[in-house]
C-alpha cells in the first residue's frame, strides 16, 4: 500500500554546521521530523527554522575541560592488572604501565599504594603482604622484595583515565587531529557532582531552541583500554571497571557492610567480563553503582524537565550503572532512550525496554570514513543491517528510527541517499499499518537461562554490543533467530528458577554456552534444587533445548548434569574406557523438515555422544552427534552443537521450539513455506505483513491464521502487506 506524502516522521537526521541545503533536501527526502548532531558537529545556527525537534548531545563528565584540568584528583579511575612477569631472582621489578596506552590512563599517585593496591602472586594466589614490596612513583615500577623463582606476579592498580574512550577512538578513527584530550571526572565527588548539575542547567538556559537533551550518557564509560599502540587491548560492553575510585569503594563499605578487594574487580585479570559466572561480591557491586547512577541520572532528567525539555539516554559510550533492565533504571524518569541498532538482538535490546515514552534506533552504518570512503559500501551496510532489523522491528517495533556521524559524508552518495529515503518509509510504513497493535505470537513463551537472567535481556553472548566473535557467534545466532520469530521471550537466572520455579507460560527453557561461562551457568549445574526442578518440569510435559555445552559441570560422572534430559553428553576422556557403537541417524524428523543444505553449527562441539538408542539423532559427523532430540517422561529436549543465525537455522530453531513443547501443530498458523520468508500477523489491526530476508526474488506460500493458503512472490528484501 502506498502512503501519501504526507506520511512523515518517526526519522532523525544527523546534521552538522555549513550544509544548509543539503539538510533541507535530505531532511524532505527522508521525511524526518527531528534533527541531532554528533560528537564533533555542531547544530548550525537559527536549525529550528527547518521545523523539527532538534536534540543536542550533552556529556555530562567531559563537558568543562577546564574544571577536569584544575581537579585532576577527582578524575574517573579504575584498576587495572599489570602485565604477569615471572621471577627469575629475588627481586622481581614490574612496570605497571606496560601494555598500555599512556595517553589514556596514568598511575593514581595521590592514593596510598599500600592501602590501595594488591600485588598477588598468581601461581599460588597469595597477596603479598606490603612491607615485601616498594613502589617508585617517578618511574612508576613496583619491586618485590624476596620473591620466590618461577612464580608469576601481577599488580592491581589504582590509574586516572586521562583521555575519554570514546573522543580517543573517534579521534584515532577520524583523524581529528592533535586537539585537546578531554577527560573524564567523577561525580562520586560532590564538589564535581554540583558543579557538573550546575552547568548542565546553566548549558538547558543558554540553548533554548535545543528541544530534546541527548544524555551521551551519563558518567561512567564501558570498559575500553588502548594498549600501546593505541589499539584496543581491552573492551567490555558491560564493564564496569571504570566506575572504580577509592571514595567509592569507602562508601561501598559503609552501605554493603564489607570491605571490596581490588582482585573482587580486576578478577585474575577477567575484570568480571559477562562471560565469568559473577560472584556475590561483583553483583553487590553493580547494585551499588546501579543506585547512585540511577538516583543521580533522575536529578539530571529532573533538571532537563524543568527546562521543558525531553531527556533522552544514549544507550552506548557512558551508560554504565543505567542497565534497563535492571531494578533501579525506571526511577530516573527518562523520555526516551536511543540505541546502535547492530542487528535484531541489538534492536530488541532497545525495543523492550519498559517504562519510558519512546525507543529510537541509531541504524548503520554511521557516516564515518571508515565506510564513506571510494572503497566502502554503505548501501551493502545499510542493506545487512535494515534486513537483519527489520524482522526484530516487526516483533517489536521501536517508535523512530535514525542516523548518526557526518552528514557531509553521507550526501557524497547520492545512491545510499535514496536507499535511505526507501528504508524511512519503510519504517513508517510498519507503524501505519500495524497501527500499535500487537502481532500474533505462539501460544506458550520462551525461557533463556542463564546467570545473569533479566537484568541482561537480549544480551547474552556479546562482548563489543554485537560485534562478531568466533567463540560467540554460534550462540549469538539462537538471540538473533528469536528477536524475529514469533515467541515472546523471558530471561531467567538461577536464582529466579529457585525461588520461583520455572513460569506457567514457559513452554520451552533454553541453556546455550561453552561450559564454565555465565551462559551455560557454571557449578550452578552441581546445585540439586536446581537439577530437580528442571527434571520434575521436563518430565511433567516441558521442554528443553540445550545448545552447545549446555548445563555442563563435571560432576558426579557427568559432564552436562541434565544428560539424561538432553539424550546426549560429552567425552572429555574420562570415559573412553566404555564402548560406544555407531547409531543410526533418523533422516525424517519434524525438527529437519526445511533442512535443504547440510547445517552450519558454527564452531560446533566435539565428542558429543548419544546416551541410549532412545536418543534420535538427526545430525552427525564423524560419529559425533550435532543435533538430537529425547522424550524424557511427557516432555522432550533437543540437542544442538551451535546455531549461527542463518535462514535455514532460523526455521530449524522455530520447529526445534514447537517440537520441545509438542506444540507442533500450531507451528503452521501464520507460517511461511520458504524459510527465507517470514510472516508477521497483527490481528487487532486486520493486517499482515510479508518479508523477504534475502537479496533474491522468492517464491512462498503462507499459511494464514485462518488456514488459508496465498502464495506470494517477492521482490528482493521487499515486504508486503495483506489484509486479514
């Protein structure tokens, strides 16, 4: 259905200063209704004149250099490692600064080392007791005194960042040039804490046209250390490294009641990545800086509020401490919150955050050099990622969508230009049609289990917010195939299935990791209350998919601890003493019906093996199973080695699900022959949408809810609207 000229809005144009009629074409073209500059544009003079809402970015902790130039105590810290060194003689010297980049961080030298600092001896673990070691301040070396040879030793130190993340790598990435470095302060601090609240109301006062404030974000920076050749040596999305000082571990003391050890946040040098299984004394530490950001982020919103301003949250850059789906983050009153949209999880990472007016995504590619050079393809980036979205946005649809970076680089392509223009209105043509109304989802919810549960929904797997990884692609690919598919989705942690038992709506439970790791769950698996109410729930008519090393704890001789749920285990040489024949693989099964190519499983897992002839086994290779399915009392599971997101994997895990909850027959309403298609059905709104994932003309059929049948042809990423 076309839409009339009319139908505008819902888009945010990036715009920079000396581009006035490049904006005004762009803006009519794209129909956008709100404009934003960028780190390193500034919005050109008398911009309300164009009509639409204008947003600023605001940093909060890096705003007024001058003030982190003459308070250079209160600028943010964190503790770093040092690099191991191995004791060759008694005295071992270790430089503290190797590996890493001097223009970003430098040693805290106003803070006692010996009431701050741990040097650990890491063969057995043992702190050295401060009287065994000396530091020098001036060439920043640490000396142990009567070391033991051939022990390792490391140091964790307190260290100032003195150059922002995220202005060092646009500065590294853009070239900007040998300007100031600005760096970050401390609102733990409360002389800093007043000062920063009072130039944000003094900045609200100064810029009256600003209609929406862009909190990018708020105080504290992703974990993200250059090493030193200014290259990224350590990124972690969800760290919360940088949020460390001394005044915050004080306080810590005095609400939690215990004092923190450095090695409870440097974690052997892991510094507490998502991947390790969080200890008591990591999450407490989360709660606490989760409160005071949450609490100080409100009197921020409140200020923006008394402005007459929306306050909208940047979910990137600072946005430690603001977790939103955590317990605190609906108290700070925002707007709205806008967010990179890397592909379908990354959507639904800012699609279902709840309690707030809007959601906005910030699609790809952003106009950098990096893609907007004679050698990038924006138009294929653009493409991958509207495709990869645009399943998510038909789940669940975030209210605007927009762009980000230099708008002169952009308009260099005129041809990127107008496939924009066409993803715009496709956009808004999801909401004219869909109308607010919900779509159509299966009958029953999914469950994905896991350590950290709700509080990081849509996240799992990552490590840099969806950048690809070859130990997580495997697992990323089974979030990626249900941000589009028809199930609504719940995130549980072991704690909640303890003390809550599994849902009444949970129709199927997830567990997908490598062993060890916070995604499968860890010594979780040695917990009997655990192992107990899964059994008794699968056995009672539920249903478990285990992907990869799923429950896996070696203990009491096995290796997955639900191995007789899942009808398979794994060999880690323990048991090669018992004889093992070959079983015959089951070529027709509901699960492997639309499997027309042999399957990626990803990195896969090696020496997976059937536990009895009532395992089915759908997949192998080299006598190792890749994909298996099990009844164990009314209830059934599946097995699979890893599931990169693909079309073929996407259906697979679609009828893996219904399979495991014997729901096979409700698969069909509102289903798609070709798995490179999907449908999405909004009854309330009497229409429904058909899509084309891929870069081809396809043929499918669909079966719609009443049981009818229309075959549709479509055109090459085209999407379709019916009427019910």
């Amino acid at each position: 259905m076309k839409l009339s000229a009319k139908d505008k809005g819902r888009v945010t144009l990036p715009i920079q200063e000396n581009m006035e009629q490049e904006i005004i074409s762009i803006a009519k073209k794209w129909g956008s209704d709100a404009v934003r500059n960028s780190d390193g544009t500034q919005l050109p003079p008398d911009i309300q004149k164009l009509g639409h809402k204008v947003y600023a970015t605001y940093f909060l902790t890096r705003k007024d250099q001058e003030w982190a130039s003459t308070h250079q105590d209160h600028l943010q810290q964190l503790y770093l490692m040092s690099e191991p060194v191995t004791a060759i003689a008694d005295a071992v010297k270790i430089k503290l600064m190797t590996g890493y980049f001097d223009q970003q961080l430098t040693v805290d030298l106003n803070h006692n080392p010996k009431e701050w600092w741990e040097v650990i001896d890491r063969t057995t673990g043992a702190v050295l007791d401060p009287s065994h070691w000396d530091f020098d301040p001036q060439k920043k070396t640490l000396t142990i005194k009567k070391a033991k040879k051939w022990h390792v030793y490391t140091v964790n130190f307190l260290a100032y960042m003195v150059w922002d993340p995220t202005q060092m790598y646009n500065h590294l990435t853009n070239q900007w040039g040998d300007g100031p470095h600005e760096m970050p302060y401390d609102p733990r601090h409360p002389e800093t804490k007043e000062h920063m609240l009072d130039r944000l109301d003094q900045w609200l006062t100064a810029y009256p046209e600003v209609d929406v404030v862009r909190f990018t974000t708020f105080f504290y920076h992703f974990t993200l250390c250059f090493n030193e050749q200014a290259k990224e040596k350590y990124v972690d999305w969800f760290g919360y490294t940088s949020s460390i000082s001394p005044l915050a571990l004080a306080e810590f003391e005095k609400v939690k009641g215990y004092k923190l050890r450095s090695e409870d946040l440097v974690d052997e040098g892991y510094y507490n990545s998502p991947f390790r299984v969080p200890t008591k004394q990591y999450l407490d530490w989360l709660d606490f800086q989760q409160q005071f950001v949450c609490q100080l982020a409100k009197e921020c919103v409140e200020i923006a509020h008394k402005h007459g301003k929306e306050a909208m949250m940047f979910l990137g850059d600072n946005w430690i401490g603001t977790e939103p789906y955590g317990e605190y983050f609906q108290d700070i009153g925002l707007d709205a919150v806008v967010g990179s949209v890397g592909n379908g999880v990354t959507l639904r990472l800012i699609g279902d955050i709840p309690g707030i007016k809007y959601t906005e995504g910030r699609f790809l590619p952003y106009f950098f050099p990096d893609v907007f050079n004679p050698n990038g393809d924006p138009i294929g980036e653009a493409n991958k990622n509207w495709l990869e979205a645009r399943r998510a946005i038909l789940r669940k649809p975030i209210d605007r969508m927009g762009y980000g970076g230099y708008l002169s680089l952009a308009a260099q392509f005129p041809e990127f230009i107008d496939r924009v223009e066409e993803i715009c209105q496709e956009f808004r043509d999801i909401h004219h049609n869909i109308r607010s109304a919900r779509p159509y989802t299966a009958p029953f919810k999914v469950g994905i289990l896991n350590c950290w549960g709700r509080l990081r929904a849509w996240q799992c797997q990552m490590v840099a917010h969806a950048i690809w990884y070859k130990q997580t692609y495997s697992y990323l690919g089974v979030l990626e195939c249900l941000s589009g598919l028809p199930f609504e989705v719940e995130f549980l942690n072991f704690d909640d299935l303890k003390s809550k038992g599994i849902p009444q709506e949970i129709g199927v439970l997830i567990n997908a990791g490598d062993a060890g790791t916070a995604w499968s769950g860890g010594d979780n698996w040695q917990d009997k209350e655990v192992l107990a109410k899964i059994r008794e729930w699968v056995y009672m008519g539920g249903g478990l998919i285990g992907i990869g090393e799923p429950t896996a704890s070696q203990y009491q001789g096995r290796y997955f601890q639900l191995a007789e749920v899942l009808g398979v285990d794994k060999e880690i040489g323990f048991s090669l003493s018992y004889t093992r024949y070959p079983k015959p693989l089951q070529r027709e099964h509901f699960i492997t019906q639309d499997v027309t190519n042999p399957i990626d499983f990803g990195e896969g897992m090696r020496s997976i093996y059937a536990l009895s002839d009532q395992t089915k086994i759908l997949a192998a290779s080299e006598g190792e199973v890749n994909l298996a399915a099990n009844t164990f009392g009314t209830g059934r599971a599946v097995y699979i080695a890893g599931l990169p997101y693909n079309f073929q994997n996407n259906r697979l895990l679609l009828r893996a699900i219904h399979w495991a909850a014997s729901r096979e027959r409700e698969m069909k309403i509102w289903f798609t022959s070709n798995p490179k298609t999907e449908v999405a059905a909004y009854p309330d709104a009497e229409r429904f949408a058909v899509i084309n994932n891929s870069l081809h003309p396809v043929t499918t059929i669909i079966s719609t809810g009443e049981g009818k049948k229309v075959e549709v042809l479509l055109k090459p990423m085209e999407i379709r609207w019916f009427d019910i």
